[in-house]
DNA sequence: TGCGCTTGCGAAATGCATTTCGATCCGCAA
DNA sequence: TTGCGGATCGAAATGCATTTCGCAAGCGCA
C-alpha cells in the first residue's frame, strides 16, 4: 500500500508538501497541489489513520456506546449521531453492550485504547465509581443520552420524562379511564422515576388516588412486561388502561392482551413510550409518547463537537427535550363493565 | 496520558519487556510480568491503538456495511457480528450507508484508511465497476452478506431466497389460496429474482398460473409496498393473499389492508420474509420466513476469521442458510366471495 | 540595482508501540 | 575454574503522517 513518500516521490515534492495538500490546502499553491493530487490517485494513495492519530492528538473517531442496538430508540439514535457526525468529519464507533455492565466497561477501555476524541453514552445500570472512573480516564468529553448521571458534570440531552409520564397519562384520563396501570422499569433509573412522577401527578391533577398495586416493574424488557401484565389483569380490580413506559414493555402489554383474548382499546386501553415504524401499520394502532430521537442524536452529537472545538466551556448542561404525543386507536373510553375475563 | 516508556520506567525495564508482556507473555518471566502489570495498573496505562496498528500490519477492526441499521435485520446481524468478532479480539466498526452507494461507497474509502483487516458487506444497489475496485483497494478479506455479488470471488452467506419463496407460497396454497400477490423487491437483486423464481415455482407444484400482474416491484420499502398493496387490491381479481419479500414491504401491506378496512386473514392472508419481535404480539400475529440471522452473522464473521488467519484460502465460497417457516395466524383460508371492496 | 519581506517548499524531529537482533546472566557440565 | 546452552532482557530500527522551522525564491519598493 502506498504511503505518503510515494506520492511525494511520484510528485517529486516532499512529504511535507503533500500533508499540506491533504490538511492544509491552502498553503500550497495550486499547480503543485494538482500534482499531488494526480499522484495520490495513481497510487490510489489513502492516508494510515493510525500514524495520523498517532501524530495528531486526534483519531477522528467518536464512541457511541448503547445498551441494545437492536431497539428502534437507539438504532435511531445511532442513525442519528453517524449521519451528524460524518457531516463533522467523524466516524462513530458503535459499541453496544447488551444492557451488561462488564461489557459496557470492556468497550469502554476499547474506546480508550482507540483514542475517541469524544463519547456519547446512553449508560446502562447503575452509575458505578468503576464506570466513572473509566470515563474519566477516558480523558474526552462525554455526553449522556436518554438517562441521565448526577454528579459527574456531563452534558445530557434526555427526554422531559414527567411530561411524558403526565401526559400519556393525562391522555388515559382524558378518554375517561380512572384506574390506569403503570407498566414501568426499575426506579433506579431516573427515567422510570420521573416517568412514575409524571403518572402521579396526572392522576393527582384529576382527582384519582394513586394506587401502588397498578404499578409493575419490568425491567425496560418485553417478556417481564407481559408478565407484569397478566398480573395487573388478574387483580380483583384490574385497571382499564395500561401506560407502558418503553417500547419494549408495550409489546409485551399487547401480547399479553392478545394471549388473554382481550382486544385493545374496546377492553383495555393501551399507551406506551416511543413511537415506531409499525405502529400505525397494525391492530391496535399503538397511540405512543413519541421521542424526538433523531433531534437527541444531533443535539448530543453537537453538545460534543462544541467540546471539543472549544466552544463550549464549563459544566455540563442538561438539554430536556420535549415528548410529542401521537394519538391513534390504541386508546379509547373505558368499557363500561368490567372487561371480559379469560382465563 | 501514559506511554509504553512511561511504564518502563517505572516497572524499570526496557519498552520491549513491557511489549512482550502485553503481546508474547510467555517470553518473560513471571515475577518481571508482575511488576510490569504494576505499573500499567498504577498508571492507568492503555495501549495506542494507532501506534500498534502502524507497526504491526493490522488495525483489530472489521467493517461491516450494511443498508440501513434501523431495519431489524442488520441491527440483529450488527449484533451477531459483534459479539462473534468481540470473542476474537476484533473490534466491528459499523457503517450505515442508508441504502445510498455514494455513502456506501465514502465508507469504503474511510474503512481503507482506518486500515480495517477485514469486511462484511451487505452490499446496496448493483454491483459497480467502481465499488468492486474500492473493494479491491481494500485488499483485505471480503465477506458479503444477505445479497452475493457475482463474479467477485468473495465469500458470501446468504438464505437460500428460491426455497424461502417456494415455502411461503407454498404455505399460502396449502391454506387454499389461488391467486396471490407478490410484493417484490427490484429483480437487479438476486434477492428478489430468487425469491420470485420460488414463488413461480410453488405455483408451478401447484398447477396454478403465473400472472404478472399480482408481482409488484416496491422496492424493499414501506411506503411503496402500501402502493402496490393498494394497486393489487383495486385489481378487478384482487389476490386472496400477498407475500411481501421483507419486513419493511410487510408492513407496508398490512398497513395498506388496514387502510381499506380489510382485515387479515379474513379478508387477506399476509406471508412475509423477517420475522419480527413484535410479530407474535399485534394484531393480525405475523406469519413469516424467518432468516437465521445470527447464524448469518456469525457464519459470515467466521468466513472472515478464517481467511484472516489463512485457514481457508482459494476461490470465494457461499454458504446458503436454510429459512424457517413461522405459522401464525395472518395466513387462513380465503375468503368464499370476493373480499369487501372498501374504498 | 539592491534590500527586505512574503510565500512556498523541504529537512528533520516527533508521536507510540513492535520487533529484530545482539547482549547478558543463569546454571550446569567438563 | 572455564565454557556453553538457554533463558531473559534491552537498544535501536521501523512504520506513517504531521508539523515546526529554516531556507530560498520571487516580489515590491526605494
């Protein structure tokens, strides 16, 4: 493979010459630049962005670490931060952990022996002082998507997670249901948290007690979702309206459903978190609290390039962004009995 | 940050010592490999990946290019990929092209000068004389994925397309359809050409005609798979039942049923190819060709892996993986009359 | 014509890890 | 005691591109 000496021999200029055409153009003149250029293609000559990074303090490359590709939030997401990053010169290094910390912390100093300039993390779990000390090491600027960490003075850009709550709520409420379920992750997360709060305080706006037995965990995945449902169903006095506060968990309250006979809205009433390419396509049209993920992505994706251009100095700021309700058929009045029971 | 040099001095070795730790442990001795650990440890030190792959011949990165990231099917190949390549110390650097071969083609370029040591490709569009000579500057293992390219000597792994075909149609007659739609995907793609040429040849089995106009091409997307759903079904003799040759026509054609009010499988019975987490949990529950996709993936990634060590050599090989059908409920037997005409 | 400055270009140092090859030191045998 | 093989270790070259700094040529101006 040709190097730059090639191409300055081939060009008869120096090696200098020819980094200057690559990097700074304008401090060669034109016809020597032409040359240059002529001999690169011949050789077919590309730079080595390992003795690239290697002299400049840069790679060029920008971390992306997710908990699991394969959700439509942070394929999205990804989609996102490479297609604003590629407009910035970068190239993103999709790590994806499968929501397991070592993992995560094993890309984590991958990321670090590859040099990233920057990191945009949507973190998994707990913040542990591992994982913080594995950032800071990092010696980069980092961003946090989708769930934010107290503390350690990273820029975030995060969903406003009440309003979502309050108003996939609000929405239940609005269509008349008065016992609504919560199928929500774990409290831990500030996400499910603020989520929680938002339910409550919809219910407190309407008048309606909040009742800790409608409420479920399940863990942000599908199959403990459905469980969870079933047994929000089996309660004596099963709510009418289920509130699921991720996509995952909303596939698994409409299974759940399905697999009992119950049909949606005329039975149950069903709104999740994140809205998706097929929800519109099939029965129940799923109505959805909509994040705005292509707008996270580049908004993180510039919080970084401020960083580190320079443009941004001092501590983290946290950029909430605004959910978008998205009503379809999923969603309607309460039935007026109980719901049918199969079991 | 920390240098080999920096450790050296500390553990009070030579460079080389610390090397051979990191890379040919058995040639020192315990006790010196201890205290060299130390001293990593004790300053945090992380190998330059830029430095190492300047000077051995090779980056420890793969590519993967795939179309489009969002669809289920490369998400879940990005991560079979990974993981697979993860247990072989390799680190996947994932490009999205957007199904668009310009961008397919800037990532080429960009994987060169990171210098990866092999790639997997889901290649876009048809075969240019332009990307087979970037691929070819790479100069690196080639293992495509999903669709093969002839005549390039590259290993592929690819589904067997003409049984996938033969099978869903097949299915479709065996529940008692006779005339059924095929949303196709361009026939450029030996995808779809294959796909078809099952399809024609379960209908052959079967003793019934082929009949051009229920075979639209929708381009592998959404939104022209709802067109041509709705052209079929406006059809003096609509199909009975549609194959879609992917996921995202899938949805477009159960989308374009709901739509028009029609409901599947009473009205029309749906086969498609990709099977979806969320296809057993809404309404109508999806049937479908399900592709091994892990196992592509990882088959793809162990093609690779072997001519990277030199393990296989000669001629490119292509391994056909064998699709599986998933009965669910969207394939029933037709309707007795012609199926309500809502418009 | 001569002086000083701008501009364009090249030589060489630099960044970090790997690897070759020669040096050293050990124990063991003669 | 001397010599030798083997096990360990270290000095230095190497890979490639960037960048600093000096040099030279060409320019304008007096």
């Amino acid at each position: 493979m040709a190097t730059i000496r090639d191409v300055a021999r081939l060009a008869d200029v120096s090696v200098a010459t020819v980094s200057n055409v690559l990097n700074s153009a304008d401090r060669v003149s034109p016809e020597l630049s032409a040359r240059v250029r002529a001999a690169m293609e011949k050789l077919s000559y590309t730079p080595h962005a390992g003795a690239r990074s290697l002299r400049k303090r840069s790679s060029g490359l920008i971390g992306l670490v997710v908990g699991d590709i394969t959700n439509p939030f942070f394929s999205d997401l990804f989609e996102a931060v490479e297609d604003a990053a590629a407009a910035c010169g970068y190239l993103v290094l999709l790590c994806n952990s499968n929501e397991r910390s070592e993992r995560e912390e094993a890309h984590l100093r991958m990321l670090r022996t590859q040099r990233i300039d920057g990191l945009i993390l949507a973190p998994t779990g707990a913040v542990s002082m591992n994982r913080a000390s594995l950032l800071a090491q990092l010696e980069v600027p980092v961003v946090l998507v989708d769930r934010a960490m107290e503390g350690l003075g990273y820029d975030a850009v995060v969903l406003d997670n009440r309003c979502a709550g309050f108003e996939a709520t609000q929405h239940l409420i609005a269509c008349g249901h008065r016992r609504i379920g919560l199928v929500n992750g774990p409290e831990v997360f500030r996400t499910a948290a603020e989520r929680l709060a938002g339910y409550r305080e919809a219910l407190l706006a309407a008048g309606l007690s909040f009742d800790p037995a409608l409420v479920r965990d399940a863990g942000f995945r599908k199959q403990p979702a459905e469980q969870a449902m079933a047994e929000l169903m089996a309660l004596a006095e099963p709510p009418s309206a289920v509130f699921a506060t991720n996509n995952l968990m909303t596939i698994g309250v409409v299974k759940a459903l399905a697999d009992r006979g119950l049909s949606c809205p005329q039975d149950v009433s069903v709104i999740g978190i994140d809205d998706l390419p097929w929800a519109d396509a099939v029965s129940p049209r799923l109505s959805a609290i909509a994040q705005p993920v292509r707008a996270m992505g580049e908004a993180a994706l510039e919080l970084l390039i401020r960083r580190l251009a320079g443009t941004l100095n001092g501590p983290g700021t946290t950029t909430v962004m605004a959910p978008r309700l998205v009503i379809r058929r999923s969603c309607g009045a309460p039935a007026s009995g109980k719901p049918a029971h199969v079991d």
